[in-house]
C-alpha cells in the first residue's frame, strides 16, 4: 500500500510538472516532448488504478501516433512562430475569461464532492468485478451504451480541432503552380490544342 501511494504521488508531480512545462516551453519541439513524458506518467496512473487497457491506448496511440506525428509536423513545417505571437495579446482577454471559467467549474466540481460527497456516488457508475468482466469488456459497454452520445460528441469535437489545425497553418507560398481542377475541366478545345502551320524546311 506503501509503494502504491509513493508510485502514484511520483507519477501525479512529473505529469503536472511536465503539463506546465508543455504550455511554458518556448520551443515547440521541447514542448512535446514534455507532452509524452506527460503521456506515459498517465499511463502508469491507470495501471495504478487497474485500467491497463487504457494505459496501452494511451501509450500506443498518443505516443506511439498522436504525439510524434505532431513531432514531425512541427519539425518538417516551416513555421514562423515569432509572427504566430504578434497577435497573443489582443487573445489574451478571451483566453483568461475562458480560464476562469474552467477554474469556476473545477472548483465547483471539487466543493461538491467535498461537500455533499453522496451526489458523486449517485452520478458515479459502478465499475463490475474483474471475474464477471474484464477490463476492456466493461469500458466499451459503458462507452456504447450509457455514455454513446457523449462518446459521439467526443469524436465530432475532435474533428472540428483537426480540420481547424489544418486550416491554421496551411500556408500558401507565392509562385507556386497548384492544380486548379475545375479550370482544367471546364477548358475548350480551342484553349487546349493550338494548330501551328510551319512552312517546309522551317522550324517554330
């Protein structure tokens, strides 16, 4: 019991350590490499409540996909950093009204659970013993059917930051030829092919 509490104290620093280094790191890169040492403490926080299965989701996806390929991105893209800070201050009253209402509600949801800790029993779903299912079988029925619309709202949100990702640093350079489809399928013959007569012995 000991070691658990000694393990999961150790875990908690380095991964709320390596979270603020990930938001106070000037370098991109360094950034996400706090943002896998993060990854992996939070695996061995599930392990230490007996969800590996999340755990191994956690390493292999976020770390072994998400993480390094934002790695790489961030590596590979020329991006001007300094020019994406220019505009931080004239974000920086919507960006503090929005973290303060998210310490609003974390400490709302904190005093409720000190106060009237019987509300989070009753919201709280009781997790079934490991001889009548196992770890995965009972996260994916309760992922499936009580928590499937919320699940689904999960992955819309996910997309709607991946296609705004994708819009923000998408950076069009001046002088180079891109494909225009509609362009190529709405041209004529007379655009396509010109007929030159040259005179015998001659050349263009």
């Amino acid at each position: 019991m000991i070691l658990q509490s000694l393990f999961f104290y150790l875990f908690s620093a380095v991964t709320i350590a390596a979270a603020f280094m990930v938001i106070s790191a000037r370098n991109p890169v360094h950034s996400v490499l706090f943002l896998i040492l993060a990854f992996f403490n939070s695996a061995g926080l599930f392990i230490l409540l007996g969800a590996e299965f999340l755990a191994m989701i956690l390493v292999v996806v976020y770390v072994g996909a998400v993480a390094v390929l934002f790695l790489f991105v961030v590596m590979m893209l020329d991006v001007d950093f300094v020019e994406m800070r220019q505009g931080f201050l004239q974000y920086l009253p919507v960006g503090a009204l929005i973290g303060i209402i998210l310490l609003a509600e974390l400490i709302a949801v904190l005093a409720g659970v000190y106060i009237a800790p019987e509300t989070a029993a009753r919201v709280a779903e009781p997790t079934p013993p490991l001889s009548q299912m196992s770890n995965t079988e009972a996260i994916g029925s309760l992922l499936y059917t009580k928590y499937v619309f919320f699940f689904q709202m999960a992955g819309l949100v996910l997309l709607v930051a991946m296609i705004g990702a994708i819009v923000l640093t998408l950076r069009h350079k001046e002088g180079v030829k891109r494909q225009d489809v509609s362009a190529q399928v709405g041209r004529t013959r007379d655009e396509a092919i010109e007929v030159v007569k040259v005179k015998s012995r001659q050349g263009i």
